[in-house]
C-alpha cells in the first residue's frame, strides 16, 4: 500500500469519527444522549434510471454508504462487506432493508456506469447518482465529506477522497447506527440483525 493510501485510510477513519462525535447525541441503539442530526430528504436516480427520493424506501432500513466507481480499494472493500452482511443476514431480514450506494462522482458516475458497477456486489444493491447539486445535498445531510483531488494516474485525471462509513437507518429514514471503515462483514451483520428484529420480529 503506497503511503498516499495510507494517510487516506487513516482519514477515513479519523476524520469522520471526530466529526460524528459532535453531531450524534442520541441513536436508536442508546449509544449516546440526543437524536443524531444524520440523514434527511434527498432526490437522486437509481441505476435503472428511476427517479428516487427517501420517501421511496420508507417501511424498509436503508443501508446508505458514499463512495465511486472508480475508487480503487477502499469503495470495492466495503461494499463486499455490504455484500457478505447481507447474505448472512437471510432473506426474511432483506426484505426490511434497502442497500443504497451513493455517488460522490456525478460527473462520471453515470446511471448506466453505476447499474455495471453494483450488479458486481449484490443483486440487492441499489445504485443512486444525480446531479452535482444533488449529490452535494445528500452528503450534507449525512455529513458525509468529498473532495476532488488531482492525480496524473487516474481516468480523467483526478480521484476522490470520501469519508467511509455505512449509515444504517431505520424504516422512517431515522439514524440508527454507522458502521466504521473495515467493520467485516460478521459483525456488520450482528448490527443488522439487531436493529432489523427489533422493529420486524421473526413471526
């Protein structure tokens, strides 16, 4: 790994931590005081090329992480976490849950682009792109941070620096709980089951 990608994990897993701390005073999971000022109405398009709000998966979990396909590591790895989660998760427990993946690349990231790029996941996974003004909405209010960066050696010639955390929220769009940067794929599926059998019991 070059040193480059090193000081970039290491952001990922600082920066939105300490950020998180002064925005989280209470989730659902009773891990802080407060309500989690996380998440909110958004407008974007799916990979087949419907027009989506939040309103869309209401009555469902969404398991909401940002990143872009031509990410290198970090995006390929936590999705396939995402991916093994819910797998092991069952199909009873997918049925309450919505796995999105949020573009921080509109400008390359197109519909077509993005519906390729998640049928490599999970067939569950709900690709969503839009315009830049759109996207710039959504990761506000996740708190979710971005930044174009120029490399010679990328498409295009610039990559993206991304905070990394999966957002899990509830079936009214509420913040439940994040799940950090390399949290695997075992225990991001304990944190489902959880929050998912807590508001669906098994019948």
């Amino acid at each position: 790994m070059s040193r480059r990608n090193l000081i970039i994990i290491l952001g990922l897993l600082i920066v939105p931590g300490i950020a998180l701390i002064g925005l989280i005073m209470k989730s659902p999971e009773g891990q802080t005081g407060g309500e989690a000022l996380i998440g909110g109405p958004f407008e974007l398009i799916d990979h087949t090329g419907k027009k989506v709000t939040d309103r869309d998966y209401r009555g469902k979990f969404m398991l909401v992480y940002f990143g872009f396909t031509y990410c290198p590591d970090v995006c390929p790895t936590e999705l396939q976490n995402i991916a093994g989660a819910l797998d092991i998760i069952g199909e009873r427990r997918r049925k309450h849950l919505v796995p999105l993946f949020v573009t921080i690349d509109p400008e390359r990231d197109t519909r077509e682009l993005m519906a390729t790029y998640v049928d490599n996941f999970h067939p569950d996974l709900v690709g969503l792109t839009g315009t830049p003004d759109q996207i710039r909405k959504i990761a506000k209010a996740y708190r979710v941070y971005y930044k174009k960066v120029k490399e010679k050696d990328s498409p295009d010639g610039y990559t993206m620096d991304h905070s990394a955390l999966v957002f899990l929220m509830d079936d009214k769009g509420r913040y439940v709980r994040h799940f950090s940067y390399g949290t695997d794929s075992e225990q991001m599926a304990k944190g489902l089951k959880k929050a998912i059998d807590r508001r669906f019991p098994a019948s």
